[in-house]
C-alpha cells in the first residue's frame, strides 16, 4: 500500500521536497538507462553464446522496437488511467525482470521472447518515467528535462564501464544482470517514497475520447522533429563506428573515437540545455541544434579525416542533446491532452526516426556508399529548422 506522504503536486506548483524529488527523477531516468546500456554492453556475448549468424541475430534484435512501437499507445492510456507512480512501480521491476530473461535465453527464440518483452516493459518505463520528469519540472517553473535525459545518457557510459569489467573478469551475462537488478531495485527501495502522485484527469474525462482519435497537429509536429532528430541519433549510435573503419579509415584502435565522441557530447549537451534554453529560448535553441546536425554531418561528409570527423560527430552530438528533452516537455506542458497520452503520441512517430534512419542509412549504402548515406540524414538537421517556428508549443 502506497505512503499517504508521498509527494504531490499541489496547486501552486510548489513541492515541499521538490530537490529530493528532483534526485529521485534523475535516479529512475539513469536506472532505465542503465539496464539497457547493461543488455547492449553484453550483445557480442550472447550472440556468440547463441551461434548465431548476423541475419538471425538482426532478426532477433527486431523484436525490441517492435514492442516499444506497439505498446506506444497503451502505455500513454495505462499512465493516464493509473498515474505514473503506479506505472513506474510496476514497470521498472519488471524491467529488471526481464532483462534476468536475456541472461537466461539458451535459444534464438527465447531471446526474441526475452528481447520482446523487454521492449514492452522499457516502452512502459519511458512513458511513465517521462511523465513524471513533466511533472518534477513543473515544480521548478524552468526547463530541467534535459537534465534527466543527461542522468539516462550518463546510465549509458556507467553501463558500459561495468559491461567492460565484467567482461574482463569473465562474468557470464546473467550475473551481471543480477548485480545491475540488485543496484536498481535498491534505487527503487530507497527513493519509493518521492515518486510523485501526479494529479490525472477523471476516468470518465480521459474516456471521453474516441481510443483512435486523431492526434493533436502541434504534438504530431512536435512528434516529427523528434523524428528528425532521433533518425539522426540511430545513424550516429549504429553507423558511427563504421563510418570511422571504412571512410574515415581510423586506426582499429580508434574506430570507437567517433561514437565515443558523439556520446561525450551528448551527454554534455543536456547537461547544458536547460540553461540554454532559459537564456535564448526553445524554439532559438531547436533551430540551432538543427544547424549543428546537419552541419556536423556534412563536415564529415566533405571532410573524411580523423580529426575532422571526429569534431563533426561531437557538433552532432551537441545537436541532437537538446531536441528529444526539449520536445518531451513541450508535448507535457499543454493542457489539451494528457501528459502520458502527449508523451506516447510524441514518442510514437519519434520512434520511427529511430527505427528508420539506420536502415535507410544501409539501404542508400548499398546503392551509392556511406558518405552519400550520412549527408541523406543531413538533411533531417535541416528539417527541424525549418519546422520549429510553426509549432505553436515550442513558443510557450
């Protein structure tokens, strides 16, 4: 039975305990990020465990989004209906859960299983996360989502260290699961108690619309720059390394210079942002941060060498840091629709970027070679720019 002092938030948009709150957001931001960082430090591992050749394997690895896209919509309803307290109790267990179920597979198909419930449950954490870090920024009355994507990219290199070490001591994938479930259910344990009750609109309210209404216009806007942005982060996070090995023609020892700067940056990037973001505003920002995607990526193009790539990937980074948090509280913020329901419909076409740009990058690969590829996904840069002035919540 939930505490009756868990926070709230009350009419004014003052919590009593909003620093604490504020610790305990970041906490289930970065505890997110670090099982999954956890699952992708160990894929050469499992893969090689399972035999298995990289077709299969790329067809395994296609159940995760698949979930996460599919549970897009019910994840915003069970937010909504529920709250996102209740939401992130049940989803970020069984999110630990399952990723005990990767270290567990022995076949192919189980991993799919694995890997497909995984996404449901991660898919379940990031909507209900998201709108709990909505909620937390109320509280401030200034831009501090960035931040909480910061604690989820900062997840990603503490993943990825603990990966390395467990690699080095032979640790089988599994244990190292159970080490990282113990640490998040401890995070759980200890911060319970601030995970906030935010207020919902009545059962009946939330009924009122049809379940396939169409969306809002200024949320599918603010859905298709995330698009752009996240088509061009898939393409950095799968492509990086080997841009650097076959275009660049990095040392082997470097191939990882490029994805390891993009990443610094990044996380630097939304470290910085709410800050940013108080100074020139949203909008100004976005359309920079389009500028920098695109003009980092066409860097690299025109000028495949170590040094000059490695700093086009790192004004890359800088870019797309700011666009995925910045429109995250946007689609919050409105009073139309919903907060779980906004962040799902968001999310929902931003996801298809993420899914989409590093297949298309392989696609034009094949056809015309990778630079061609990478300045395709130059463009997404510009689009952002160029929508960001027509949508109306990006100016509030």
């Amino acid at each position: 039975m939930d505490r009756p002092d868990k926070p709230e938030i009350d009419p004014d948009g003052h919590g009593a305990q909003r620093g604490r709150i504020r610790i305990t957001v970041t906490l289930l931001y970065f505890s997110m990020g670090l099982m999954f960082a956890s699952w992708a430090s160990r894929i050469p591992d499992i893969k090689t465990k399972l035999h298995l050749n990289d077709a299969v394997f790329g067809t395994i690895l296609f159940a995760m989004p698949v979930a996460q896209f599919l549970m897009m919509t019910v994840s915003g309803r069970l937010v909504t209906r529920f709250g996102s307290r209740r939401i992130v109790l049940l989803a970020l267990p069984l999110y630990a859960l399952c990723l005990a179920n990767i270290g567990l597979a022995s076949r192919g198909w189980q991993l799919a299983v694995a890997l497909f419930l995984f996404g449901i449950a991660g898919n379940m954490c990031n909507i209900s996360i998201n709108t709990q870090g909505v909620a937390a920024e109320k509280l401030y009355h200034r831009p501090i989502m960035a931040s909480f994507h910061g604690g989820w990219s900062l997840a990603g290199f503490t993943g990825a260290l603990i990966g390395l070490i467990m690699i080095n001591l032979k640790i089988i994938p599994l244990w190292h699961f159970v080490t990282v479930i113990i640490l998040v259910c401890g995070v759980i344990l200890f911060n319970r108690r601030y995970i906030m009750e935010v207020k919902q609109p009545s059962v009946r309210e939330s009924q009122k619309k049809k379940f396939f209404s169409m969306p809002d216009r200024n949320l599918m806007g603010l859905g298709l720059i995330a698009f752009c942005s996240m088509a061009s982060e898939g393409a950095m996070f799968d492509w990086s390394g080997i841009y650097f090995k076959d275009v660049v023609k990095a040392p082997a020892s470097l191939v990882i210079l490029g994805y390891t700067s993009f990443m610094v940056m990044m996380a630097s990037g939304r470290f910085m942002a709410d800050r940013v973001t108080m100074m020139i505003g949203r909008q100004k920002l976005l359309r920079i941060c389009g500028v920098m995607i695109s003009g980092g990526l066409y860097l690299a193009v025109l000028f495949p060498n170590l040094v000059t790539a490695t700093i086009a990937f790192m004004i890359v980074g800088l870019g797309v840091s700011s666009v995925v948090p910045s429109v995250y509280s946007a689609a919050g913020r409105q009073n139309k629709v919903p907060p779980g329901i906004a962040l799902a419909t968001v999310a929902s076409v931003s996801f298809l970027g993420f899914l989409m740009g590093p297949p298309m990058i392989g696609y034009i690969s094949q056809a015309f070679g990778l630079r061609y590829s990478f300045a395709v996904i130059g463009i997404f840069g510009l689009g952002i720019t160029l929508m960001v002035p027509r949508i109306r919540l990006l100016s509030q």
